[in-house]
C-alpha cells in the first residue's frame, strides 16, 4: 500500500504587524466589527492559501480569530476564551505576576502561582535577565476570576471562526481543515469564587466548551483540543507531587474531554498535548512516559505532542511500549517552537520515519511541537513548515521503498 505522509501544525502561526494593530483596535471598540470582520478574511485567506500553496495537508486560519490585547501575537490560545466564557469577571491580574504561592499536599494537588512554578524557582536568574530569552516580549493582560456559573456565549465567534476558514478553503481548494479550541481542564485554570471545587469547574468548563467543539465538527473541520494542562500542570504544582496523584489529577481532566468530546465523529477530534510553550529549560517537565496511559484513555481520533524539543525529542520511546487505540493515529512533533534553528528536511524525514516504524506510517500525520505564532519570526516560522512539507515527502517515498 503506497504511503503518503500526510502534515499538519498545532495551530498559532504568526500574525502580522497589521493584523495585530487592528486585532488590538478591535479589542479597544475603535473600530466596527464589520470593518474588522473584513480585514480579518483577507488576512485569512493569505494564511489559508500560503499553507496550501507549500503543500501543509490538514490547514486552518491561524488562530488569527482569537482575538486578544497585546503588542505581540502570544497567548491567544488562552485568553480568547475569556469573551466566550460566561460567569468570569474580568481583573487586573495577571497570571505571570508575582502571586502568593499555594502548597500542595498528599492527595491534594492545588497548582501555584507561576512565579512559583518548579522551573522558575531552580533557574530564577535566568528568568528574571531580559537577555535570556526565556520570557521576552510577554505582553501583561488581565485575566478573569470565576464568579458565577460558566456557560458558552462564544456561538458568533465561533461561528464567525468556522466560516471565515471555510471561505478561505473553497478560495484554494483545500480539502482537510481544524480549529483549535482550549480543553476543559486549561479553560478552568482561573481564580475560582463560585464553584465549591476545582473538578466542579473542569465539568462546567466541559460541559461549556462541548458546544465550541460541536460548532467545529459540524462543519465538517476537526478540532484539535489544545491542553497542555495535561503535562504542564506537573511543573505548577509544589512540592512535587507523586506521580500517582498527578495522574489521578489530569484523569479528571481526560474524564471531562470525553464528556464534551461524547457525541462527536471521532475521527473529527485530536488532542494536543505539550509541557508549555515558554523558552525555558524545562528540566522539571513530568516524562511522557509517566502519564501516556492516562493520555491515550482519550476517547479522540488522535494525539498530538512535542516530538522534536530538546526536553522531549528522546520520548519516541513511549510507543515502543504503548499501542495505539483503534482507529487512532498520532500526531508527533517534527519540528519545533523552542528553537530558531530550522531543522534539516533529512532530521524531519528520520523523525517521522522512526515514530513509523513503530505505529505503522498510515498512523503518523507529521506536525509541530506547538503553536508558531509568537514564538519565531514570521519568517523561521514558516521556514519550519516548509521543512516540515519537505520532510514529509523524503520520508513518503523511503516508507514507500
């Protein structure tokens, strides 16, 4: 059977300096939303044909819909969710500032402040020297608290989401699209006032983002569900827990997915799984290993993760000993947001060989380690999809013998 390795992205991918002045307009009420709405379609259309037009097989709108506040392209993929979400109250905190520290105990996992994340705390020099690199160019914005009972208001967004990338399709002719949408357990990562427990908003959060998922697939799209809650919540949480209760911890989070995901074409959902995308040395990230079986009890057509970071590239491994659920395919990191090294199309072509030796190569659809979009130059970003087409078509013809 000829093989042909199909390729994909997690989904931010690098906005433009017009973009985001009129994202920033639009966010201040400075201009009209049909206006917005406009400029919006041309710049997706441009996203939409240029991924197509270099040869990326599963595309989507760049994220460039979730619209947030901020002088760069960076953690849209969070605070979008804040206009979609009913029952939160927006503050003037900020999730990176220096917030009180929060202890966990046996049995009782509660996730600190970021400034007390595990990472932070061992390599506090280098976090707080602007020559680093680590955290630059991070715009402050507010974040929400929890005041009242969390429902979806997002329908015209999303809405809006689906059809301003289905428009750009039919422009190209691009057949395979996906949007991505925030998971439940990252959505419930705010200040909570109202709820009795921190599991009483994880199901609310499911039970609201069930309908941005649904919105999604109806359309025909897939939805990639992005959570790094899942890996990254091990790093926020202090002392370091067990591993048994950590995995008890992101089972809940899993449980609420295939609550929301319950009613949808399987084949039409993924999971996106990263340990943060912030350029840190990430020594204090849980292994891959220690928490895939809770991962793949997913009820989604595939799994996406880092494959390629220089903290998790060795974790191929995990599939010499973890089978895939039927009807199932993974989505591996190829190339990766950490580093503004491009990688060679040959690195790109042996990577997506090794996972395909292992799952089969008619179970590998080549991605990014995460989101592009305000982590690389517009121009390395792109540089790395481009190596990530090229790879995947070395790596076609020598599966194909």
């Amino acid at each position: 059977m000829s093989v042909n390795i199909k390729t994909t992205h997690v989904g931010s991918l690098p906005r433009t300096k017009e973009l985001l002045e009129v994202n920033n307009k639009f966010a201040a009420g400075e201009i009209e939303r049909e206006d917005f709405l406009g400029i919006l379609q041309e710049s997706i259309d441009k996203v939409v044909a240029k991924q197509h037009e270099m040869g990326v097989s599963i595309i989507n709108e760049g994220e460039y819909g979730h619209v947030t506040s901020g002088a760069v392209d960076y953690g849209a993929w969070w605070n979008y969710s804040f206009s979609r979400l009913g029952g939160l109250t927006m503050t003037d905190e900020d999730r990176w500032a220096n917030q009180e520290a929060i202890r966990s105990e046996p049995g009782n996992i509660r996730l600190t402040s970021f400034a007390d994340r595990r990472d932070r705390t061992l390599f506090r020099e280098a976090y707080e020297d602007p020559a680093s690199g680590i955290l630059t160019n991070r715009a402050s914005v507010g974040n929400p608290k929890i005041t009242g009972p969390i429902t979806y208001i997002g329908k015209d967004q999303i809405d809006t989401d689906v059809q301003l990338l289905t428009n750009a399709m039919k422009k190209t002719g691009a057949t395979e699209g996906f949007v991505a949408a925030l998971s439940p357990g990252s959505a419930a990562r705010l200040k909570n006032e109202y709820y009795e427990t921190d599991e009483d908003v994880v199901w609310a959060c499911a039970d609201a983002m069930a309908e941005e998922y649904r919105a999604i697939t109806d359309a025909g799209l897939t939805v990639s569900i992005d959570d790094p809650s899942l890996a990254e919540s091990w790093d926020q949480i202090n002392p370091e827990p067990s591993i048994e209760d950590y995995r008890a911890y992101i089972r809940t989070r899993v449980d609420a997915i295939n609550h929301a995901v319950k009613d949808l074409p399987r084949e039409q959902t993924r999971l996106h799984i990263c340990w943060g995308s912030w350029h840190g040395p990430h020594v204090t990230d849980v292994p891959f290993g220690d928490i895939v079986e809770e991962i793949l009890r997913a009820e989604v057509g595939g799994y996406s993760f880092e494959g390629a970071s220089p903290r998790h590239a060795h974790e191929w491994r995990v599939w010499q000993d973890h089978k895939l659920p039927e009807g199932t395919v993974i989505y591996p990191g190829v190339v990766s947001h950490s580093t503004n090294v491009v990688e060679h199309p040959r690195l790109v072509a042996d990577r997506i060989i090794q996972f395909a030796e292992l799952v089969g190569p008619e179970n590998v659809i080549a991605s990014t380690d995460c989101g592009l979009g305000g982590r690389l130059h517009e121009q390395i970003a792109w540089a790395k999809l481009q190596s990530l087409v090229e790879g995947a078509e070395i790596a076609s013809r020598e599966l194909n013998g």
